[in-house]
C-alpha cells in the first residue's frame, strides 16, 4: 500500500525485503510511532512473485538488481550472477520457496532448546 508521503517520520526503515517488511510493521503495529517504509522495486503485484512454480522467471527481471561476481577463474574468466530481489518484499518475493535446515555444525547455532521450542 502507498500513502501520501508526509514530511517526516520517527523511523525510515530503508529497504522493504523480509526484514524491513517485519521491522516496519512491528513499529507500526505500536501506534505511536510514524514509520516510512523504502522500497528501490516496485510493488510485485505480478504472477511472477505471487505462483510460485515460475518463481525463475524473476531472475534477470526488473525485480532483480541483476548483479554479477567478479570475473572468475574457475568460471573461466565469467561472472556468475548473484540475483537479488528488487520489489518490495525482496528475495522472499523472488526465490524459490524452499526451506533449507541447517547441516552438520549449523545446527548446534542457537543450542538444542531453541531448536526444539521451534519445532525444528
Ligand atoms: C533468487 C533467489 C532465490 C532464493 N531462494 C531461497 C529459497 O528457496 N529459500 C530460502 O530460504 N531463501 C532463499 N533465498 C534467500 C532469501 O530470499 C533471502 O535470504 C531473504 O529474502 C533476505 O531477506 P532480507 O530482508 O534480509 O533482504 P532482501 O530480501 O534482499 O531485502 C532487501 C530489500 O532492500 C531493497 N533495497 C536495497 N537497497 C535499497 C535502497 N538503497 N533503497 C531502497 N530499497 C533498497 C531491495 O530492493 C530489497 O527489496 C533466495 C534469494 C534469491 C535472490
């Protein structure tokens, strides 16, 4: 949703992907506080971010910033694309929906109590 933008704020929460998303609507939710979200993408209101089976077809798009690594050796001198989400809900509006549990090591991160209080 956009509103008229007003000439200041209590917060600007710079950057609407996941994180932003969550940060500016938790301030928000308080009431008392005046929160501007940013967003560089537009709105996503396009198949492409809500079916996630063509969840792909994102990449390459205005919906991506389309950078690239730095020319590699072991790619033979190319650069590999590193896509990231530019549309308001960032990489959660682009990417391909799957949830990767932690391996090995990883998932000592957090301890096993957290881990069980999360249901993982
Ligand atoms: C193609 C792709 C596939 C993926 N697949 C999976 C998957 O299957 N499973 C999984 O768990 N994770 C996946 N990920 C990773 C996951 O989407 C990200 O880790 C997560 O979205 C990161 O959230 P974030 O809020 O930290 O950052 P981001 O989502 O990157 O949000 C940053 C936001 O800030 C905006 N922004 C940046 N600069 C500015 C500026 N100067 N002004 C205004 N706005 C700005 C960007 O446009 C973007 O919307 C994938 C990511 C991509 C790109």
């Amino acid at each position: 949703m956009t509103l008229p933008v007003k000439e200041s704020y209590d917060v600007v929460v710079c950057g609407g992907g996941a994180a932003g998303c969550v940060i500016a609507g938790r301030l928000a939710s308080l009431g008392e506080v005046s929160v501007l979200l940013l967003e560089a993408g537009g709105p996503g209101d396009v198949v492409e971010v809500t079916d996630p089976r063509i969840w792909m077809r994102n990449i390459g798009s205005e919906r991506d910033w389309r950078f690239a690594s730095e020319p590699c050796a072991g790619l033979n001198g190319r650069r590999a694309p590193l896509p990231m989400g530019r549309v308001l809900g960032g990489g959660s509006s682009v990417n391909g929906l799957v949830w990767a549990r932690p391996q090995g090591g990883l998932r000592s991160v957090g301890g096993r109590d957290r881990r069980r209080r999360l249901g993982l």
